[in-house]
C-alpha cells in the first residue's frame, strides 16, 4: 500500500507523455505582449521523443530591455511567422497532454490570449512547477530556476532566457525530482493542483491560471452577461481568488460564487488606476452587489459665500463651478446633508437657528438646554460664531481645483509601464498610454469618487505618480 493516502488510484502521469514547454515575450502583461518564441518537448519515459521550436513575429516592437535579457529582438524575429501562422499545427502537436511550466501561470495565459486573438479557445491540463516545488520543499524561501539550479547543483542548458534552454533545464530539474522523490507523492500534489481550482463550476478554469499578480480591476459577470461586481486590487489573483475561497463564510461572496459565469480583467500601472477605473465601471455597469461608489442622482453640498453668516445647500452644479466662498461636504441627498450640519452644530454648540437649521427668532431652543452658545440672543458674537462654524466644517472643505485646466497624473509601474489619468476639474477624462492620445475637450461633470480617490493621492506622496498640467 503506498506511504500516500491521498494519492490516485490510477496515476494521471504514469505512462503519458509529458509537455515541458517554455515561452519568451515581449513583456509580462498577456492581454497586451506577445510571443516571441515557443519550445516545447514531449517526454515520455524520462526521454525526449519530439520537439516543437520556433521564433514567433510579435507583430509588435520588442522593448530593448526584453531584447537584451533574452538576445531575441526585432531583426532577430523579422522573418519568423506570426503566431496566427503556427497556431493550428501547434495546437495539434501539443494534443491533450499535460503541460509542464514554471510559473506555468505566465505561459498559460499567454498561450490563451494568442489563441483567443484568433477566435479560438485553448484549454490543456497544466502543471506548474513553481507551485510544486514550494510543496516539495516547504523550507526554502527560493522557488525560481535559477534557485533549483543553485540547489540541486544542476548545470543550465544555454542559451538561459531563450525558450529552448529553459525547457530543457526545466526537464532536468524534474528528472532530479523523479530520483528523489516517490513517484506517488509527485502526481497527489499534481492534483492538489488541480483541486484547489476553487472557481465556480460554471466559470472557464483556465481563467485561474491567467490571472496577473498585478494592480488593475475585476469584473464578474452572471446569466447573459449580468453585471454581478466590480473591483480593484493591488493583486489581481490575489484578490479574485479570495473571492471564491472565502463563500463559505459570507452570504454576499456565495452569491457572487454561485452566479458567476464570466470573468474578465483590466490590468493598471498601479493602484491609482485601478481606483479611477473602478469607480468608473461600477458608474457605467451597475453591478448588483456593488452597493458603494453608484452614480447618484444628484450631490448636495453647504455653500457658504464669503459675506454671510450661514451656508445655503446647494445642488452638484455648484460642485463644479467657479464660485466665490467655500463648499463643504458632499451629500448624496438633502437629509444627509442636513444631518452632517447638525451633528456638527450639536458638537461644537453652535447655533442650529442662525445656520439655518431652525425657523424662528429670539433664543433657540439648543440654547435654553445649554446646548448653544448663545449667538442667537447676543451672547456671542455673529462674528466669533461665524468664524467657530467655518473652522468646524474646515473637515469638509471640498478643495478647489488648484491647477488652471487639465491636467495628467502620471502614474509608473516602471519606465515601460507608464500611464496617464487625464482629470479636469475633479472630472476624470480617461487614461492614455502616451499624452498625444489625451482628447482635446469633454464634458465635464464633478464626481465625489473620483475627487476623494485624487484628494486622497494628493495629501500623501506616492512613488510613481507626478501631476502634469496640460494645455487647453
């Protein structure tokens, strides 16, 4: 009897031929870079019966810092097929067997969307050998190849950072795997692989494997492409995936878990990005379990102009327009408003009839239960009062905008990872890769979510983001 309880029956590895496949690109973002080279070994009996290998034209420019990792730049691949040349026959060679990768997640997904660019679905069984080695050896920190290499004392195949080279040393890390390890106990971690797919059942699994490490904004989708959420993460995997393990313990997330049948992601240079994006798509979609962050019918705010005693609530017109005196707040209906003042006025004993909280004249009735102190009736100054009032709403001072017009909030994941949030007046425009995308003019409408996420950037520094006033 084996040593493993849970290992299977019949091993799904034992007597099937194995993929080790490894791909080179033009950067890490699948949905945007492309394969530049494919390699690709059958394995079968610990012995390489057949190989798949080829440059690929990406159809798009090679970033220089790619082409001096990996010596494949854009003369290189010049003469190479594109992918939409080589995707049947590749499609055939790799048939239904197991792919092996490192980090299988990034070459999965690649190979996903070139397939999906050309209208198709692709869908293997795939291993990933990073995964594995963290099960394998639970003590060490150090999972990469290069790492494997260092510890098991293995000799690279050259050229390293080319595709043929790293299949072949990803091989020959599972050959030594193979020698120290039971063959029993390598396929039961294979399928806890495969169990800890935790997706819905009526999700595509092969969604799991091309989800990013990286910022940006998830939407899942129910019946007939219903809008059931949107949100924002720092880690996109991360953050989806804890969606799906936590629908045990909240209603909300097993909702969600039960009814989704799509999912789909916009990666972001950072969380600026994903902040603006995601208050945008939950506007334009409505999603059902989006409760915060909707578009509202109308925003009220306390205007109150310079020379006067008390704030007026005022409608979101006001909001975005250039008015003398300071606004405060900004209320999604006239009774929140309302209340705010009051709470405020209860707290500092201010004077609820002279803010025009409440009618009449002579002494208020906050006075006479010592509740006010006393600008109603001359015991304190209209103009102390005035000046008491001002600095306990300074909390909700809305900020002007402080620039003249447009301007690009330049946020950088790295210096070929960079975008602009284009922002006019608190209205957020759009982003752009390059600013000679920015569009000449829009209408412009104030939003609360996108000032408190701008507000919010601008009181602290953050690496990687500068303000670029714009022409208009």
């Amino acid at each position: 009897m084996s040593s493993y309880p849970n290992a299977p029956t019949h091993p799904p590895l034992a007597d099937t031929p194995l993929i080790f496949i490894d791909l080179e690109t033009t950067g890490t973002r699948a949905t945007r870079d492309r394969i530049t080279e494919i390699a690709a070994l059958r394995v079968l009996d610990g012995q390489v019966i057949d190989r798949f290998v080829t440059l690929v034209n990406p159809g798009i420019d090679i970033p220089e810092r790619i082409a001096t990792l990996t010596g494949i730049d854009n003369a290189l691949v010049a003469g190479a097929p594109g992918f939409e040349d080589i995707a049947e026959s590749l499609e055939q060679w790799l048939g239904d067997d197991w792919l092996i990768a490192h980090n299988a997640r990034f070459d999965y997904s690649f190979l996903r969307n070139e397939f999906r660019r050309l209208g198709r679905e692709f869908r293997r069984r795939v291993v990933c050998t990073l995964k594995l080695s963290r099960a394998l050896d639970k003590s060490s920190h150090h999972h990469g190849l290069d790492a494997l290499l260092e510890r098991y004392q293995l000799e690279p195949h050259p050229p390293r950072h080319r595709a043929l080279g790293d299949a072949m040393t990803l091989f020959s890390v599972w050959q030594y795997w193979s020698g120290q390890y039971a063959v029993e106990q390598i396929e039961t971690l294979v399928l806890d692989q495969e169990r800890r797919r935790s997706l819905p059942a009526q999700l595509d699994p092969g969604l799991l494997d091309e989800l990013p490490s990286r910022p940006g904004v998830y939407l899942f989708y129910g019946h007939n492409r219903l809008p059931l959420y949107v949100g924002k993460s720092v880690n996109l995997r991360s953050r989806v995936l804890s969606h799906f393990n936590s629908d045990h313990r909240n209603d909300r997330e097993m909702k969600i878990c039960q009814q989704t049948r799509h999912l789909e992601w916009h990666e972001t240079a950072g969380d600026l990005g994903a902040q603006l994006l995601e208050a945008r798509l939950i506007k334009q979609l409505s999603p059902i379990y989006n409760r915060r962050l909707r578009r509202s019918a109308g925003l009220h705010t306390w205007y109150w102009p310079e020379d006067d005693h008390a704030p007026q609530l005022a409608g979101q017109k006001t909001l975005h327009e250039n008015v003398d005196g300071a606004r405060y707040g900004m209320f999604r209906s006239r009774r929140e408003a309302t209340q705010a003042l009051s709470s405020i006025v209860e707290e500092q004993r201010l004077c609820p009839r002279v803010l025009g909280l409440e009618r009449g004249k002579g002494r208020c009735f906050a006075y006479q239960i010592g509740r006010c102190a006393g600008a109603c009736c001359g015991q304190e100054s209209l103009a102390a009062h005035t000046q008491r009032a001002r600095e306990a709403l300074e909390r909700l001072r809305i900020r002007h905008w402080p620039w003249a017009g447009r301007v690009a909030f330049r946020e950088a994941a790295s210096d070929q990872d960079v975008v602009y949030h284009l922002v006019d007046h608190w209205c957020y425009l759009g982003s752009v890769e390059q600013l000679e995308q920015a569009p000449t003019a829009t209408d412009i409408v104030f939003d609360a979510d996108t000032y408190r996420i701008l507000t919010r950037f601008l009181r602290h520094e953050h690496e990687g983001i500068s303000v670029i006033p714009l022409e208009n």
